[in-house]
C-alpha cells in the first residue's frame, strides 16, 4: 500500500488514479444498485406468494365454515399452520446468496486440499552430504501451463558453487526455487546426497538455505529472522551466521542491534539491510545447500564483497552454493557459471551459442557438462588462469573472471567489457556491470 503511494507520487499519477477509482467506484455502485434491485423483487414475489397462499387458505376455510363442514377453529388453525410451514421455504429464499457463498468456498477448499495432498510420514534421512544432482528437471510455477524450466541437468559436488545468469524470464528463480524445494518438479528430480528433497520432509529447511529474490523479513526481531524463528535458536548461531555473511556489523549498527524489531515486511530497513539479513538467514545453521536468487540486487561493493566471502567460507566447509545473479562480481566464487538457455542451464564457459572462451584458446573441444574449474587450470592466488595451450607460451593468460564474463557476454549479446564505464573504473567497475 506504502509501496503503491510512493509510486503513485513519485510519478506524478494522482489525478489518473483518481479518475480511475471514481470510475471503479461509479461501477460498483451500479452493481449494488441492481443487486439490491432484485433482491427486492426475489423478497417481495416470495412475500406476495405467501399473503396469496395465506389468504386463499383463509377464504378456503371461511367457505367451508360456512358450510358446516369445519369448524371456525380448524380454519384458524390451518391457516396458522400454513403460515409455519411457509417460513422455512421464505427463510431459503432469503438466504440464498450465503448458501451459495457457502458452495463456492467449499468448493474452493476442496480444490486447493486436493492439489496438496496431505504430507506423508517420512523416515528420518540422517544429515546430507552437499552433493546436488538435478535430472531432467521440469518445473512450471503452481497453476502455469508452460514450463520455464524443461530438461535441465547439473551436479554440484561438496564444495562447490555454480552461478546461474540469463535474461529476464528464463526461468532462474523459477530453478532456483525447485533447488531450494518451494516447487516441486513435475518431471526430473533433486537429489540432494541422492535423495530426492521431498524425502527430506520437515528437515528440509536444516539443510537447504534459501535466499529468495523478493526478500520477505517477519515481525520480530533481527536475530529470530535469522534464527528463523526457531525456539531452540542458540545466539552464538545467529551472530555466527550473521558474521560469515558479513552483517555482523550492519547489525551492530541498528537501534538495538541483534534486538533490532523489525516490522512486518522489513519496512524500516533499507534494501541492503534487509538483503544482507536474510543472507544471514540463508546460512544459519550451515545448511548442506544455500541457494539464493540475485542476492546481490541491492547490495553495495562491500556487500558483494561480503557475499563472495560467505560463499567461500561455505565452499570450505564442504557446502555447496547456488547462486542466480546479473553481475559477474556475484559469481567470483563460483566454480561454474551457467546460461538459462530454452529452460535449461548451458555451462557459459562452453556451449553451443557461447562458443566456448577457454576452448577457442586452447583449440579444444567443449565437453558437455565438466565444471569449469576441472577443465580449468585452478586459478593462482592472482586470479589468473593459465589456459592449457599457454603453457606452451602461445596464448596469454585470461583470469577466470574474463573468461567467463566474455562467454556472458556472447549470449546476452551485451557489448564491450574492459573501458565500457571510462578508463578510470576499469575491472572494479566491470565486475559489477550488470549483464
Ligand atoms: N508464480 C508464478 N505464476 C505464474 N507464472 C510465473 C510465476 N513465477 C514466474 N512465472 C513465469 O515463469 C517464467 C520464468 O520466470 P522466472 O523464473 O521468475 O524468471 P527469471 O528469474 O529468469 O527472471 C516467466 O515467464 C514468468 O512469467
Ligand atoms: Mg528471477
């Protein structure tokens, strides 16, 4: 609502909102009107039926009185009669729209209980290794027709990390969500240490981390959001999470520090803020799996900073992190990057339309599938990978970074890398260019 006015204002739509609403509100009226029209025409038919039945019944009664054939009380009895067992039929008439209310809710629940069937009891799985194999997977948002995600495949081993970049639509969150089990595939699997993650049951949450696009804080306070109100949360977790992702001293900086209640929403915390907590979120507890989606959107070059760190102290630990993003700065640790191309994650540094950078130079052929950091020579602490063929001192040495950010670069069809903001940014500022 607080979102909407601010747009409203900031774009100057007072007087279309306006007009809009009057005319909203001109229809509803109209439709009131006519509602209330024939729910007096429905009350008085059924009323006018009644005094007609009531007073033929009378005039019946009256007859034969006269008659002889009944008594003056039989008549005023009858007609007393007459008038009970009219009541409920009047009663139905009048109650019609809630009896249908009451239908179409019903119907409503039904549906929605038959399209998530009842959670079956599941046998306990012991803590996964970090070892993550997706198959074939086919994952189309609840209620969808088409699948933005058909057929993609791809294995992570302990202690590694894969990015996942792509146009807008391609399907990245949609991905991310089944790796993070918030949908469930409707073909292929996730298998985490090689059990599918519905096996996981409730124990899910302990071993995956999700960090989703729209980053949603509950009301409470900073550390139960990152303790995701768990009632046994111990604080050495919390500030041991909120430290490994960076927070720790963003957090320290609120009113009331870890105690900081944030409102429904997060409203009073910046973007960053609330990013960087539910980072913290995502890596409490040090889940097998931290899978998160543009975690990098609203964040400064220290909290990139801070993302590649968490994302190699997780790496270490023998974790392993997915990672959607737009910017190369957010793939630093990752030993893969791949390009959502027709639903489906293509390794960037190989592949049919990003003719393969590493591969060019080395004058190899790309082999489907292979992390790059095995195809790769493993990069010195400089950063710089030494291609195969360089060792033979023909081709110049390409950081990882570049590589990658050229094979990006291909398929996205965005122009230029090095200079592109001016000589004086340079590779900083390329490393966070968005794609
Ligand atoms: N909750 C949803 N309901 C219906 N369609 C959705 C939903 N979420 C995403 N989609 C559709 O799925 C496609 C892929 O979306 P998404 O995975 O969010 O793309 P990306 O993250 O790559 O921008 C889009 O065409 C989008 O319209
Ligand atoms: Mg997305």
């Amino acid at each position: 609502m607080r979102a909407g006015s601010e747009t409203v204002q900031g774009l100057g739509m007072q007087d279309a909102v306006v007009s809009r609403s009057r005319a909203l509100r001109g229809e509803m009226l109209d439709r009131l009107l006519s509602i209330s029209d024939r729910n007096g025409l429905f009350s008085v038919t059924s009323r006018t039926l009644r005094l007609f039945l009531q007073s033929m019944m009378l005039g019946l009664g009256a007859w034969l009185a006269i008659q002889g054939q009944v008594t003056p009380g039989i008549m005023i009895a009858a007609s007393i009669l007459l008038g009970r067992a009219l009541a409920p039929i009047e009663q139905a008439v009048m109650q019609w729209p809630s009896f249908q209310r009451t239908l179409a809710a019903r119907r409503s629940l039904a549906t929605l209980l038959a399209e998530t069937p009842p959670e079956p009891d599941r046998t306990e799985l012991p803590a996964p290794r970090a070892l993550v194999e997706v198959q074939n997977l086919v994952v189309a948002p609840p209620g969808a027709k088409t699948a933005p995600v058909r057929g993609a495949s791809l294995k992570l081993e302990p202690g590694q990390a894969a990015g996942i970049a792509g146009p807008s639509a391609s399907g990245k969150s949609t991905l991310a969500r089944a790796l993070a089990g918030v949908w469930r595939p409707y073909g292929g699997s996730v298998r985490l240490d090689g059990a599918e993650l519905e096996h996981y049951g409730d124990t899910l949450g302990r071993y995956v981390g999700y960090l989703p696009q729209e980053v949603v804080l509950f009301e409470g306070t900073v550390a139960q959001n990152i303790a995701r109100f768990s009632p046994d949360a111990s604080d050495e977790d919390v500030v041991d999470a909120a430290k490994r992702t960076g927070g720790h001293e963003m957090i320290l900086g609120l009113q009331g520090g870890y105690d900081f209640q944030v409102s429904a929403g997060g409203a009073a915390l910046s973007g960053g803020q609330r990013q960087r907590i539910a980072m913290a979120r995502a890596f409490y507890g040090s889940p097998a799996l931290v899978v998160m989606d543009e975690p990098d959107s609203n964040l400064d070059a220290d909290g990139t900073m801070a993302l590649a760190r968490a994302v190699e102290g997780h790496k270490k630990r023998g974790g392993t992190v997915v990672i959607v993003a737009h910017r190369h700065g957010a793939f630093a640790q990752c030993d893969i990057v791949y390009l959502m191309e027709n639903g489906r994650p293509v390794p960037a540094t190989s592949g049919r339309s990003s003719a393969p950078v590493r591969q060019l130079q080395s004058g190899r052929r790309y082999r489907p599938g292979q992390p790059a950091r095995q195809a790769v020579k493993k990069p010195a602490a400089g950063g710089k990978v030494a291609a195969p063929a360089e060792a033979a001192g023909s081709v110049r040495s390409v950081s990882r970074e570049e590589q990658m950010a050229a094979a990006i670069a291909r398929v996205t069809g965005s122009r230029g890398r090095a200079g592109e903001r001016g000589p004086a940014v340079g590779a900083a500022a390329n490393r966070d260019r968005p794609l």
